[in-house]
C-alpha cells in the first residue's frame, strides 16, 4: 500500500494482553502493508514476554528501532514501524493477570504520550490496547475509561462511543457510569448529539443518509410513563424530534427488548443506545473478537479493541489479535479523510471526519 499512514499504538496495561497482541501486530504482514506502526509501550515489558516460554515461539520477523522518548520527539519522518520506550514501568514490577498501580500509571502514560503525538501531527491517529480502569483508579488517574481520557486531552466538546462491526453498529449517550446515574445524565441536547455525531459517520461511511433508531430507557420504552420517570418522552422524543426536523432519519424511542432481534436493527444502520450495557451487550453477542470502538467527535482519530486486558490468559500465548487488527484497519480507513473537517472541538486543529464500518 502506497502512502501508509503513520498510525500510534498504544501497549494498554502491561499486566494484561496488550503487550502481546502488539508483538503481533507490529509483525503482521497484514498490518504492516496498510501503515506504519508507532507502539507507545515500555520495552523492558516486551522483552520479558518475548523471552517468556508461552511467547517465544510465536515470535518472529525483524526486532523493530526502539527509541527513547526523546528521541522520537526529534524524529521528523516516519518511515518504519517503531517502538517507543516510554520507560513507564519497571518491567520486573509486573505481575501478569494482576491488577497494579504501577501498570495503571503505565498504561495512561503510554494513552498519554500516543495522543500527544498525533496532535502533533507526528502520527494519523491512534489505536488503543485494553487498559484496565481499576488499575488506572488505583494509580491515580480518575478518568473512568479511555474515552473520556481522550475527550479531556484534546478539549473535544462533544464526543461519543461508537461499536462498530459488519453485524452491528452502536452509540452510546452514556457509558462509564452506574445505572442509578444514567437518568440524571440524559438531556435532550445529550441525545441529539449522540445522533447527530452517529449520522455524520454513518453518512460519510455510507455515502447516503443513514437509518439511525433510538432506544428508550426503560422497559417497554416507559408503555407511556407506566415505566420510569418519563424519560422517553422528556429526553428522547424530543431529541428525535429535533434531529428529523435537521434532516435526520432518526425513529424511536425503540423498546429495548426488541430492538436488536434481527427484523428489528436491520431496519437501521445504526443503532443510538442510552447507556453502556444496554449496547455492549447486544453488540459482545454479536461480534465479540471482530468490533472496533471509536471515539467520535474528537479531532484525531481514535480506534481501540473492543475487550479488556482478559488478565485470565495474559502472557500466556493465547490471546487472539484480531479486534486490534479490525481497529487498524478502520484506523487507516479513517486516516484517508485527513483532509475533511470533522465534529468540533476545542483543540483549533484541523479535524477530520469518520468512516465507520459496514453495518447491517
């Protein structure tokens, strides 16, 4: 592929399936023909799980340059897969399959150091390994996820999640948050938002106006404020209202229960959600080692795997790449609209606009 983009990978939490899903894919021959890697990790880490019976077998293709921080901030050009030694963590600190501070720490400075990067313009974007929120809490770092990491450090004003597979497509209005919580979280501008944010990439990806339904909140979608507090008719209605008066093809609210059996969402290209399971759910069922989560809204590019740091087979061998390759492959696909404006931001860069993969 000619013109690869230079894309940041993120190790996520060295304790967990990050580091060895980003061995792989920094000698994936699939990988490496569409961009040009940048991993952002600790390399002491990487050596120990190379070296690591479970591991070492597995390995193979050239070592790639390791560089210090320092030194990549005097790279100008980027012409080959690099590593970035971060020098985060003591690697004899990690306990693979346990939850650490230290891992915690590790993990937001790699998250850090990526964004930094690409808004320097020194990489197209970035795609993130599985952190762990527990560890990251324990570190310090009070974020509840990556999503909002990425929201607050580039002064994006409105973002949201999006799970993206050829089965099905999802955003959500809420998402690190607990149940009690949702209800004081939902507004009407909030879920307008959350659509008009899904029907910009879902047009851009389609080229032609998306189907978007809207779940409602409560069972039944409320039966008309016997469920609930109204939360339909305060919240939702309104906002589906407003986003067809815009030029929208937006219905709901949807009955949860129903609106994932297949009559239903294949009605819809995607499907905007009110809170986190309520979309995880369906969309795990479905597409579990294949979904892409995307940030959108935020200036540069964001992709991820759609799964944790699985600590119950870290550093075992077993752990299956493809969620990281679907997330770079989107990233490129992403990376080819770098010169379209995407959503808003407060950041003053130029922005770009988002693809999403094929939905239903």
């Amino acid at each position: 592929m000619k013109n690869q983009p230079v894309l940041g990978l993120t190790m996520g939490d060295p304790a967990g399936i990050g580091p060895e899903i980003c061995l792989r894919a920094l000698h994936d021959a699939s990988v490496l023909e569409q961009c040009i890697p940048v991993l952002f990790g600790d390399v002491g880490v990487l050596e120990r799980l190379k070296s690591s019976p479970a591991f070492s077998s597995k390995s193979n293709g050239d070592s790639c340059r390791v560089v210090s921080l320092a030194e990549f901030d005097k790279i100008s050009e980027i012409a080959k897969p690099l590593i970035v030694d971060c020098g985060a963590v003591d690697s004899k600190k990690i306990q693979p399959g346990k939850i650490s501070a230290a891992a915690g720490h590790a993990g937001y400075v790699y998250i850090e150091r990526a964004i930094a990067a690409s808004l320097a313009g020194k990489t197209r974007g970035v795609i993130t390994g599985p952190i762990h929120k527990e560890a990251l809490n324990l570190a310090g770092v009070k974020f509840p996820g990556q999503t909002e990491i990425f929201t607050a450090l580039t002064g994006a004003k409105r973002t949201c999640m999006m799970l993206c597979s050829d089965k099905l497509t999802v955003s959500m209005a809420t998402t690190h948050i607990g149940y009690h919580e949702v209800p004081k979280k939902l507004s009407v501008e909030r879920v307008l938002n959350v659509i008009e944010l899904t029907a910009d990439a879902m047009r851009r990806m389609l080229q032609r106006e998306p189907r978007l339904g809207v779940c409602g909140l409560n069972p039944h979608a409320g039966e008309h404020g016997l469920f609930g507090n109204r939360e339909e008719e305060k919240f939702v209605e309104p906002a589906v209202a407003e986003a067809r008066r815009k030029g929208i093809d937006a219905s709901g609210p949807l009955v949860p229960d129903a609106a994932f059996t297949l009559n239903v969402r294949k009605k819809f290209d995607a499907i905007v959600t009110l809170y986190h399971d309520q979309g995880h759910i369906p969309f795990k069922m479905l597409a579990f080692d294949t979904g892409v989560n995307v940030t959108l809204g935020l200036p540069i590019i964001r992709t991820s795997v759609d799964h944790g740091t699985a600590f119950d087979i870290a550093w075992q061998g077993k752990a299956d790449p493809t969620s990281l390759f679907s997330a770079t492959q989107l990233a490129v696909r992403l990376s080819q609209d770098k010169n379209q404006n995407s959503e808003a931001s407060g950041s003053g860069q130029k922005k770009r606009k988002s693809k999403i993969l094929n939905p239903v």
